[in-house]
C-alpha cells in the first residue's frame, strides 16, 4: 500500500486554472485533491484506478477527477505517449455545469474532435502571456466542458433521473464527505422542510438520505482501507464520522467486518 497526497487549491500556483503537460512516462502516484481535474491521455495503454474502480487507458480518452476522488494511473507508455492535465477550481465553472460534474461519466473513450480542439486551445492559451488570458481560459474551459457533456449520453439519465434540488443535495455531499451532515442541514440549504426533502429524495433516488449517505461514505472508507495504509482513525474523520465507535459500528452493519479485518483481506499489497 502507499500514502496517499492530498493537494489543495492553493497549490494550483496561484490561479484558478492550472494546466501541464506530460511525455514518455505518464503514470501518477495515488493521490486525491480538493479542486476537479481532466486528464487527457494520448498512445496510453495501461490503467487509471478512481475510488476503487479500475478503468482501461486507451488513445484519446480523458477522465474527468472530482473534489476528494482517490485515484492513481499506472500507465503502459510508449515514445509518443502525452497526457494533459486541466486542473480548476469550481469557481471558474458554470453552477449548472458543477451540478452535471458529480453524476456524469468518469471516463470517455474517442474524444471528440471538437473537445481535442478546445482542449489544445485552452493548452495554447495557458502558456501564452496575454492581457486577456484568464478570460479566455475560462470562457474555452466552461466551453470544453460543454462539448464533453453534450457528448455523453450517459449524461441524460442523471439529469433526467433527479430534480435540481436533490442534485443541489448531492453535490454538497459529493464535494465535502468529510463534513458534518444531517437531513435537517441540508434541507435547511436547499430551503425545504425535512420532512418534504425526505419524502423527495426516497422518491426520486430510491433510498432514504441517510442510507444513500451511508453509501457513499463506507465506499469511501473501503476505498481508502483496501488502497493505502492511512491511518484508520483519520479514515474515520475523512469519511464524515465524529468518533471511532461509530465508525467501526457502522462499516460491520454495511460489510460485516471491522475496518481493520477488512484491510487485512482486501489490503492491495497482499
């Protein structure tokens, strides 16, 4: 297992759009950051394992990393392999286009021509000194963004299949697993009723808030257990739990072993 790097937004140097360049070796240690990422790969083989999840590296895909997601690339490179990576702060980012981000597709293989065109501008455009530069970063990344989106059919099912107001919900937790939450804070953001939002939600996702928040924070704990030797205590802090006790109690009732029993059988140094 290896320590995982977190990075913050104050280590995009100081802008809200950051981007490099990689050749030959493309590969990227585990780590996870608090600000999205899209990485573009081109003549790549090998692996990108996020959360847990491995997927395939093939030319001219790109995967798109959000707030808090563990992942590493271990790359097959060869002389001609290149990745880029455009990282940015949600601030620089349409409010609707933040919202699609956390349910979309991770990964899309044959990017288009039209995303590969803008994606090379926004490239052009970082490493040139103009007055009008962060403008035009901008304007071209809320405009990559688009052309990816409106190419993913898979996109259609999530905004179909939720109001704004419970993907408003979700992208609060989504983006911070590690806070303090409760039905009644979040009803309160979303300026509903608990009792309204709790009837929503089970409507809309299936499963009550609680349970759906469950979800999510054991599957972060059992990604962090299984990939990286962090301590368990503060695998406990980071997946929005108060005190040890209730965190054990609860990855028993969901996996049925104890946090520690589980990293010993799922350890991925075995």
């Amino acid at each position: 297992m290896q320590n995982i790097f977190r990075f913050e937004k104050d280590q995009l140097f100081g802008s809200s759009i950051h981007i490099h360049t990689k050749t030959g070796d493309t590969s990227y240690a585990a780590h996870r950051h608090d600000y999205y990422e899209i990485i573009l790969y081109r003549n790549c083989g090998g692996i990108c394992v996020l959360n847990g999840t491995e997927h395939r590296l093939t030319d001219n895909c790109l995967f798109l990393i959000t707030p808090n997601d563990y992942h590493r690339i271990e790359a097959q490179n060869t002389h001609l392999s290149s990745s880029t990576v455009i990282s940015f702060s949600e601030i620089v980012v349409d409010k609707e286009i933040i919202s699609s981000l956390a349910f979309c597709p991770r990964i899309w293989y044959n990017v288009s021509s039209d995303a590969l065109s803008i994606i090379e501008a926004l490239t052009n455009v970082y490493f040139q000194n103009d007055k009008r530069r962060e403008q035009l970063l901008n304007h071209l990344l809320n405009a990559m963004l688009c052309t990816v989106l409106n190419n993913a059919a898979k996109l259609k099912i999530s905004n179909d299949a939720y109001s704004p107001l419970i993907l408003r919900a979700m992208t609060m937790v989504l983006t911070d697993v590690s806070a303090e939450v409760t039905l009644h804070k979040i009803a309160k953001e979303c300026n509903i009723t608990p009792s309204y939002f709790s009837a929503l939600f089970r409507k809309e996702v299936g499963k009550t808030f609680m349970i759906w928040l469950t979800e999510i924070r054991i599957g972060r704990a059992k990604w962090q257990l299984s990939e990286t030797d962090t301590d368990i205590l503060n695998i406990c802090y980071d997946c929005g739990y108060n005190t040890p006790s209730q965190f054990i109690k609860m990855f028993k009732r969901e996996t049925g072993l104890t946090p520690s029993e589980y990293r010993k059988r799922n350890s991925s140094s075995k």
